[in-house]
C-alpha cells in the first residue's frame, strides 16, 4: 500500500477551496446589480453588499447579461431580517409583511430595457413606488 506523503491532502484542499472562493468571486462580478430610475445602485445606497436586500427576480448571469430584470427585496439580509419580499411573474414586488404591491429597481441601469417597469416614472425622486394595498380578509 503507498503511502501519501504528509500534508499532500491539506495542500490539494487547500487548493481547491482557493480555486472555489475565486471562481465565486467571478461570478459575483458578472451578476447584474440593481439600480433605481437614477442610477443609484440600490445595495450600495443601504451600504451592504451586493443582493444582501436586493438581488434580480430573474436569474442575470454573464451569459444573459442583455437580458434584464426587475429587482425586490429577496437577498439573504432581508430573509435574516424576516421582511424580504416576493417576485410575482409580472415584475411587482409583494412585501407579504405590508401586504402591498410595488415596483422596486431594475438591473437595466439606464431603465431603457422593456423589462424595467415604467410605472410612475415622473421624474419624482422617490426611489421605489407603492402600487396598491392587498384587501384584508374580513
């Protein structure tokens, strides 16, 4: 039986994890952000890091980058925080907590891409716009 020589395993894990943590690393910089209708990218305004509130309802990756999406408060700080939201299908965003509807950021900085939602977009500084209140069962 050969024997492995001390510490090789250590090294070849080491190796491996190192590789793992840079090619996340990677994909982190190719992911879309999510920007309000004036830039401002919205995690960066909260100051936390990327998709920590906000992330894509739809998956943007390097490959697909053209493609656009809406943007809620669905990342793991707002799960933590037991406040985070839900994608609908049609681009809203649902806050189960406010029962409202609203439509929040979008990774099309520009807001030029059909996917970004134009509702109240009058130039209003208001970054993130409530639609409607859920009727509470009575």
């Amino acid at each position: 039986m050969a024997r492995r020589a001390r510490g090789a395993h250590s090294t070849a894990s080491t190796a491996t994890l190192h590789s793992a943590l840079c090619l996340l690393w990677l994909v982190n910089q190719c992911i879309a952000s999510c920007y309000w209708l004036d830039r401002t990218d919205v995690n960066a305004w909260w100051n936390v890091s990327e998709y920590e509130y906000y992330q894509p309802c739809h998956n943007v990756t390097a490959s697909n980058a053209t493609a656009a999406s809406m943007c809620c408060a669905t990342g793991p700080g707002r799960v933590a925080q037991g406040n985070a939201d839900r994608c609908m299908e049609n681009g809203l965003c649902y806050s189960d907590a406010l029962q409202l509807y609203w439509r929040e950021s979008c990774t099309d900085p520009t807001w030029q891409d059909p996917a970004c939602i134009k509702l109240f977009v009058n130039g209003t500084s208001m970054p993130s716009s409530p639609l409607f209140q859920k009727p509470r069962a009575s």
